[in-house]
C-alpha cells in the first residue's frame, strides 16, 4: 500500500520518470486474458472450432511400446466451399506426420487442402511476446494502469503515458484476449473443402507417445505346492497431456517394429489399426490374433486421464495344476578356476514354479510379456511373498517356468574325481573325465533336484549311478531323487574327443 500510495503522488506531481528509481515490488505469476474463442462455432475469420464437446465417440488402442493409436469422432457443422476446422483437445505428445482425416458422412465430399500443427502453447512469457507493441493493463496494488510494451529482451520496456519506463514492479497483468497464433492447447488446424452437406460426422485419428500399458500377475500357490490362482493385470499410464474419457479400449501385445530415427521419434512403420467391435465376453478382456501380435479388447468402455495410473483386470484362472522344480546347473569354469583345489565347489539349487499355459487348467489365453510375482499360502492360512520373476509373451499351451529365488535347505557340492588322457591312434586327443555331485536335504520332505551338466567335445557317457538324457549336442541332464534329511551322489564318467 506505501509502494501504491507513492505512485500516486508520483503521478499526480508529474514526475512519473522517477519510476526507474523505485524498487520494483513482487511480481505475481497470475496473467488474466479474455479468450474469444468458443466450442463448435466459427470465429471472426470463419474457423470452425471443435472441442470435446462435440465428441461421439473415441476408440483407444494401446502398445505395449509407449505410443497409443486415437480415434476420435466428432459432430461438426461447416459452410460449404472453403473453410478452416480448428481441432483441439489432443494428445500434447501426438505426431503430427500419423494424423488421418476424413469424413464418414460424405467421405468423397470433404476433403483436406492443408493441415496444420499448431504447438505454440500459452504460457506467461510467451503471451508477453506477443502483446509486444501493444497495450495491457497492469495491476499495482490496487491501482489499474495502462501500458504498452515495447520491448521483452533481457527485460522489460514499458510506455506508461508518455514515460519510458522499466524496472517496475507489478502484481498481475491484465490481456483482453488469447492472440489467434497462441494457443490455449494443442491444436491441429485443416483447410477443409465441403461441397456436400452442412453437417459432418468427422473422424481424426492419430499416433500419441507417453501412453503405455503393461501386465502384471500374481500367482497365489497352495500351500502344498501342486496347485496355484493366477490373477494378471492392466497397468495403464497417461503422460501424454490429454484425458481420454468413454473411450473402447483394445491394447496390442507383441514387438512391434519401429522406425525409430537419432534425432527423434517416428511411427510410420507401424501401420493404423482400425478398432474391431468385439462382442461381450464374460471375460474383461476378448482376445483375438492380430498379424503377428495380440489384441486384448476391453469389453466395456473406461475413461484414462491425464497423468493417471490405471489397473484393469486382465484374467482370473484358478486352482490349475502347477509344480516345484528345483535345478543345479554346473559351469564350465568350475573345473578349471578352482578357488581351493581338492574341496568340492557349491551350487546354488535354484528354485522353480512350472505351469503350462493350457485352456484345460483354466489358462489359455496368450500371456502378454510382464513380471509375476508369486505368494505362497503359510502354516497360519495367510500368505507371504516368495519372489518374483519376469515372462516373456507366452502364447497359449506353452510352459511359463518361474525362477523364484534358491533353496534354504538343500546343499549341493561338486568336484572333478578323475582326468585321464587316453592314447588315440585317430586325429585329435581323447579325455576322460569323471565329476561327483553330492545333494544334501534338510527338508522335512523328499525332492528330486534337476542337475544340468555341461559337456564339450564328441562325448559319450562311461558311467553314470543315475539315469541321464542328453537334452543338447554339449549337456546331459539328471533327475536325482533326495530323501528327507538325506544325501544322494551323483557320480558320473563320460569320455570326450576333441
């Protein structure tokens, strides 16, 4: 009030210059401009404008690569001849290069002459910029004054009267509108040709960045380990500046090929997906093959707005058969990086969740690419976490085996027994070599522990006290059964040619 009470002196003794001598007060961030700009009517130069309020319908389709497809149809009215449609509420992070325009009314009467992206969106220094030469009125205290700004470089230069001023302290500025080449939002602008009806039903669809969707699942195990509930889940994430209301929602599974530029994003190497009209499923979600990916389509209509994150349920399958499969997998370093030669090197004996992906388990549907993270039910009836692991897509009557972490209670120990050279009368040498595995089990159960032994050359097994398979030109595997608080060895030779 001191500050706005000396102005007033200032100005009525006709020494207003002196301004520049006084400190400049606080400078609030509020700017106030009248726009005159109004939904679904023309503006004095004929442009028709259309909002979400002309919206009839939008269609949603997700990848699952950070970009989303939008269809949205709306209700307009233009004169015919030549005229210019303003689109907005859009996606800030569209591409403008993917949009596609039409009318589905009278497709083969309206056509596009020219197109428009209009992104210099409304902020406080922008709208500065362009009210340079012309006049605002500026708040100090309670005190209204009129100002022209001539200049905004490095600072500001105001004509108050007929004083030159700068340096001076305000509390807001007052615009009397929005300039027509600043915009509120994201805008997309046509030249439009109408030589058919006044009335349209448009539609404009277009590729959006900073829309993502991912699966996540939770397996509920029994607490016998022989059975499991799978629950998967939507998460949906908007960051791409627009709200998308009502909206048919269809996401796509798969890797999708991209032609991804250094210096910035590209979509045209993904074709437009038209979305389908899927009928109701008791499921949340009806899935249906796509080229080479898979389409999920909501079955009902969902609203994703901006900034959000959302969940949406994706499968329920219950009680379908799964088992514990625990797997030693020996290394070829091991024999010959001995950190303690002659003491036996420890394994970790990982821990496994198999199931197949089959509709007779109540299952079936291709599992999108996602992390699932696995509870096991206590001795008290509640349920604890037990670990987590990552799928990849997994369609449908294929096995999912989930690494949930190592076991507590069962040791393994190896080391190399012999090596032997034996004559050969033929190129090249001949090896023999004999390894022993000891399993110990500190459960209160049996088990049986999958050993996986890597081995090199053209070789055939000597000797072995348990049964093998060969599962690779270079491995052999081992199902060794463990008693309860018992010891099982595996001894096996094998002889190698190189």
């Amino acid at each position: 009030m001191k500050n706005a009470t000396l102005f007033k002196l200032l100005a009525a003794a006709g020494l207003s210059i002196l301004l520049l001598g006084l400190p400049p007060l606080y400078r609030s961030r509020s700017v106030f401009a009248q726009s005159t700009r109004e939904a679904a009517a023309p503006a004095g130069d004929g442009t028709v404008t259309t909002t979400l309020a002309d919206q009839s319908e939008l269609a949603l389709t997700v990848y699952n690569s950070d970009i989303a497809l939008v269809r949205d149809v709306r209700q307009i009215t233009l004169a015919a001849g030549d005229s210019r449609l303003r689109f907005m509420d859009i996606a800030a992070s569209i591409n403008p290069a993917t949009v596609h325009f039409r009318s589905l009314t009278e497709p083969a009467k309206l056509s596009v002459l020219e197109q428009n992206y209009e992104y210099d969106l409304l902020d406080p220094n922008k709208l500065l910029q362009k009210y340079v030469g012309r006049e605002v009125t500026m708040m100090r205290g309670d005190q209204e004054v009129k100002a022209t700004l001539l200049s905004d470089n490095g600072g500001q230069v105001w004509k108050i009267g007929n004083d030159i001023v700068t340096n001076i302290g305000y509390n807001s500025l007052r615009f009397p509108e929005v300039p027509d080449n600043l915009y509120e939002r994201p805008t997309l602008l046509w030249s439009l040709e109408n030589s058919g009806a006044r009335k349209h039903k448009v539609e404009a669809s277009y590729m959006t960045a900073n829309l993502s969707w991912s699966a996540d699942y939770v397996l509920n195990v029994a607490k016998d380990e022989t059975s499991g509930d799978l629950d998967g889940w939507v998460t949906l994430v908007n960051h791409s500046g627009a709200a998308f209301k009502n909206a048919q929602l269809q996401l796509v599974a798969g890797d999708v090929h991209r032609d991804l530029p250094i210096n910035g994003r590209n979509f045209k190497s993904l074709a437009q997906v038209d979305t389908v009209n899927a009928a109701l499923a008791p499921a949340p979600f009806q899935q249906e093959s796509f080229s080479e990916y898979h389409l999920y389509s909501l079955n009902r209509r969902t609203s994703i707005f901006d900034q959000e994150s959302k969940q949406i349920s994706l499968l329920n399958a219950s009680r379908f058969p799964l088992r514990k499969v625990y797997v030693v997998n020996g290394q070829n370093y091991y024999y010959r990086q001995a950190a303690q030669p002659g003491a036996p090197v420890k394994d970790p004996v990982q821990v496994f969740y198999k199931f197949k992906n089959e509709e007779k388990s109540g299952l079936g549907m291709p599992l999108p690419a996602g992390t699932i993270r696995v509870y096991q039910q206590d001795s008290r009836g509640g349920s604890l976490f037990a670990g987590e692991d990552h799928i990849d897509h997994t369609p449908k009557d294929e096995e999912v085996g989930l690494h949930i972490g190592n076991a507590f209670d069962i040791v393994a120990e190896r080391k190399q027994t012999d090596y032997k050279v034996l004559p050969s009368f033929l190129s090249g040498r001949v090896y023999e070599f004999e390894y022993e595995i000891t399993l110990r089990n500190h459960k209160d159960s049996p088990i049986t522990v999958e050993v996986n032994e890597p081995i090199g050359g053209d070789w055939e097994m000597v000797s072995s006290t348990y049964k093998f398979t060969k599962t690779a030109a270079f491995a052999a595997q081992f199902d060794v059964p463990v008693d309860k608080d018992g010891t099982s060895v595996l001894k096996y030779r094998v002889r190698v040619k190189y």
